[in-house]
C-alpha cells in the first residue's frame, strides 16, 4: 500500500461568526472566454465568508474564523498540503528524509522561494516558524499537531536543509505539515505587515469589514488566475446569497443546507456539494457528572437516530457517523465496528443502571455552521423517549467561545484528517478536546501508531483506535456533513476537497 495516503479527517477549525458588513467593492473585470485560465490583471475575484471583529491576518495566533482561514491558506504557504483527494502533496519541501527508525527527519526546501518581500525564503524562516508555533507564552491552534517537537533540536543543516531531531519515532511526519494552522512565515514575521509566500500577497486589511490581496508574480509555484483578491465579511447566509445573486461576490462559503434549493434553481449561480470531512458531534464532559460514567455515555449515543439526524439537521447533504472520527480513514479501508442503531430500551436500562433514569441536562449549541442548531433540537426530541429531558441553549458566538472546552454537554465541529484530529481533539492537553476525554490505552495507541512508518501496520493500530473510541469516547458523533459552497456560474478552478476547502486554493480560479 502507498505510503501516500488518504487518512481522513477533522479540524478543524472553530467557526465563530459575522459581525461584519460588506465594505466597498471593487471593480470586476471583464474576462472574454477565449481567455479562461490565464492570468488577468484585470480581475479581482471577490470571497464573502464569515467573520468578526476579532479578524486576524496572524496564521497561528488566531481564533480560526472562516474568514482568517480563507486568508491566511492564501497568503501563507506550508510545508506540504492536502491534494482534492485528502492524499498529501509537497508545497514548499522539496523532500522529507528519515533516519531508519524516524527519529530524525531531515527536510530539504523547494528551490527558489521568496517572500512578498523579495527576500529568499530558508532554513532560517522554517526554524522560526516552528518556534513560533509551538510557543508556550503565546499558546497556537497548532501547537498540539507538533507537540512530539522540541524546537531546541531543530537545526539548520545549510540555507535550504533543516534537521528535526524527536524524541520518539514519528512515521506520518510529512503528513503532518498539511495541516491550515501549520502555515509557514518568515523571521521577524509581524501580522499587522504580514508577509508570507503564498500566492497572494497583503494589500489591506480592515477586520470585520474586508481585506484585499494582489498576486505574487514570483510565486514559486503557478501564479494566481486573478489580479486581485478580495475576501468580504458577510453577517449571515441570506446576505452571501443577496450579495452573490446582486453581483457583489463571486463565491460564498458555506451555504447553510436549507439555502442550496435557492442556489440550484438560479441559473446564475452553482453550487459545489461535496463530501468533507467535518463532523459536527455532541460532546460530553467525561470528567465530570452525569458523563463520567461510561453507561451514561453509551445510552446517550443509543439514543440518536442517525438516519433521522442527517435528514434533518443536515437536510440529507451528509452521511450517518458511528461515534468514531472520520468520514472514512483511506487508505485504512472501512472501520470494522458495526453501526450503531438506535436502541430505546437498551438506553433507558444502562441510565437506570447508572441512577440517571429520568436525567434532565442542558445541552449548549450556537449558530455557527449549518447543522449544529439544528442537531441539538432533533436529538432532544429523540431523548424523550429515553426519559431524558434535554434544554437546548442556543449562545451567542462570544458567550459560547468564552467558555469553550468547559461546558459540560454540547455541540461542536471539526474537519481534518484522522491523526491530526485525534491530536487536536482526542488526547490530554488538545486544544479541542471538549470532551476532556483521557484514555490511557487511546493514548497509547496513539503514541503507538505515530511511530509506525508503514501504512498497514500504522492503519492495524488505527482500527484498534477506533475500537476504543467507539466504546469508551466522549462524542456522539451522529454524522459528517457535506460542504456545500456558491459561486457566480462562469468561474472554472473551482473542485471539491475532502480536507480542505475549495476557498483555500483560490490561486486556481479563473472566469471563464
């Protein structure tokens, strides 16, 4: 099996929310057909997606709003990064290099690179990077994916080699730097001047409003289609599609599932539906009342009706979870768990097995990617006829991020391939772990499979991962939502990705 995988899933990212209005808009060229997919200086392709006041242009410090992803994959480039596919690609390594039992890795950069500011981009601009990232005063969104690193044993071998010295064994080490917070910047790297060597380069940036980007013309790899790129905050989903449909943006990210028939029927739009990895899953506090009991966990997740969830809350635009991460862990083949179904009687006598026959829990939500209001107030319906009395609180985004990783029961997203999420989200000190969920033999296995450099073996301990994740886990991960995103009918570049998104690879769109 090819050590070029495609293991799935989940990020990701934490989508906080519009509190933003569209800010001016400039002008759109006119791109004659004959001239599809060639560099326009004309053009400036215009993003809405949502974001707040608190917009960042920083790819580590930053609380990972749509709007920051969008810019920040699209100015910053890193070490390697995810094909359509979900397999990893190299951007800007040239190779990665192990000793024989990978616990050194020596990384050899593209040649070529600059930065937006015509210096070389080196050794010396990796090396800050991950120090940068993985600094303790300033705590990082991908500090936990790189965790097995000590910066002091990273060293410079020449200009364009750097030798990373671990600890322990790490087999997935070039998968790893795909990852959207592991952006690489250059030394002296200042997010109010940012500079990176991404296919757009910084022009300005007003939170919460918009910000504007120009192609790199020494972009080390093909250049951007468009000249100029603007990415618009947009307070909701009926606003993108105003603002589409009026000829105010050429693509919307994320439209909300109940939307797409609006989308479909306008001939002068399209929407792009496809499979990703995001699962929205409802959390449980395993570290405190009534969840660390494993009984109570498990009646909770016999209590969902999947098929029931997916068709509501995600208006059939998904598929059914089995309370394990991961859409599907390619090239792993299916997870050999059977599916959980919905057992009402079998529920009700592991709660009164555990004293919690009649529990009645406040279950806390916000409106912040389709599906997660939406989820809550389907499984609480569902709840009832377990004896389970379930109060959906719907917050508001600011309430809700001040207190994420403390409530006790609620409802989340994540979108990243498989080891990544589980690092981020599975295991002691992640920083999305809601569930608090600390599993000794888990970790192990985790520890385990890292080490591992060939894929079979590492996808045995995998499934044994799963296994554990399946019985013992603190998420009730009920589905994996499509993606489904607009844009104005005529632009082409425009493909699915499992992992990613279409709108962090916008150096491939062009009007046709």
């Amino acid at each position: 099996m090819s050590d070029k995988r495609t293991i799935e899933y989940l990020t990701t990212t934490r989508r906080n929310f519009l509190l933003g209005t569209t800010g001016a808009v400039l002008s759109l060229g006119v791109l004659p057909g004959s001239l599809a997919f060639a560099a326009d200086d004309a053009v400036t392709l215009r993003v809405a997606a949502t974001g707040s006041n608190a917009d960042s242009l920083d790819p580590h410090r930053t609380q990972g709003q749509i709007t920051d992803i969008v810019r920040f994959m699209n100015i910053y480039d890193g070490l390697s990064e995810y094909n359509p596919d979900a397999s990893v690609g190299l951007s800007l390594a040239e190779s990665f290099t192990p000793n024989a039992d990978s616990t050194e890795w020596t990384l050899k950069l593209k040649a070529g690179i600059k930065t937006h500011d015509g210096k070389d981009f080196g050794a010396d601009d990796i090396i800050f990077s991950v120090k940068r990232i993985l600094d303790k005063e300033h705590p990082t969104k991908g500090s936990a994916l790189i965790s097995f690193i000590d910066p002091a044993n990273v060293t410079k071998v020449d200009a364009a080699t750097v030798l990373f010295k671990l600890k322990d064994p790490y087999g997935p080490f070039p998968d790893v730097w795909a990852n959207r917070y592991l952006r690489m910047v250059p030394v002296g790297f200042d997010p109010a001047k940012p500079v990176g060597t991404g296919a757009f380069k910084y022009v300005s940036f007003t939170p919460g409003r918009e910000s504007v980007f120009e192609r790199f013309d020494d972009y080390f790899r093909e250049k951007a289609k468009v000249k100029t790129l603007q990415i618009v905050n947009i307070s909701d989903a009926a606003a993108s599609i105003n603002a589409l449909r009026g000829g105010q943006v050429d693509m919307a990210y994320k439209i909300p599932f109940a939307e797409a028939r609006i989308i479909v029927a306008d001939q002068a739009m399209k929407l792009l539906n496809n499979p990703s990895a995001m699962a929205i899953p409802i959390y449980m506090r395993t570290d405190v009342e009534p969840f660390k009991d494993v009984r109570v966990r498990q009646a909770f997740r016999l209590i969902a009706n999947r098929e029931q969830m997916v068709k509501v809350a995600l208006a059939g635009y998904g598929a059914v979870g089995n309370d394990v991460q991961g859409r599907s862990i390619a090239p792993c083949g299916p997870t050999p768990i059977e599916q959980r179904k919905q057992d009402i009687a079998q529920a009700r006598k592991l709660l009164d097995e555990a004293g919690k026959a009649g529990l009645t829990i406040d279950l806390v939500t916000v409106n912040g990617t389709s599906g997660m209001v939406e989820c809550a107030q389907v499984f609480a319906e569902q709840a009832k006829a377990a004896g389970v009395t379930i109060n959906v609180k719907v917050t508001e985004e600011a309430a809700y991020l001040a207190n994420y990783g403390n409530w006790t029961f609620g409802v989340d997203f994540l979108s990243d391939a498989y080891l990544p999420v589980v690092a981020r989200s599975l295991l002691p000190g992640g920083t999305f772990n809601t569930s608090h969920w600390n599993d000794a033999d888990f970790n192990a296995l985790y520890k385990k499979a890292v080490s591992i450099s060939n894929v079979d073996q590492r996808c045995d301990v995998i499934h044994d991962m799963q296994k554990a994740e399946y019985e013992r886990g603190g998420n009730i991960i009920w589905g994996f939502a499509n993606t489904l995103n607009a844009y104005k009918a005529g632009l082409a570049g425009i493909e699915p990705y499992v992992v990613d998104s279409p709108f962090y690879h916008l150096r491939k769109v062009s009007f046709a």
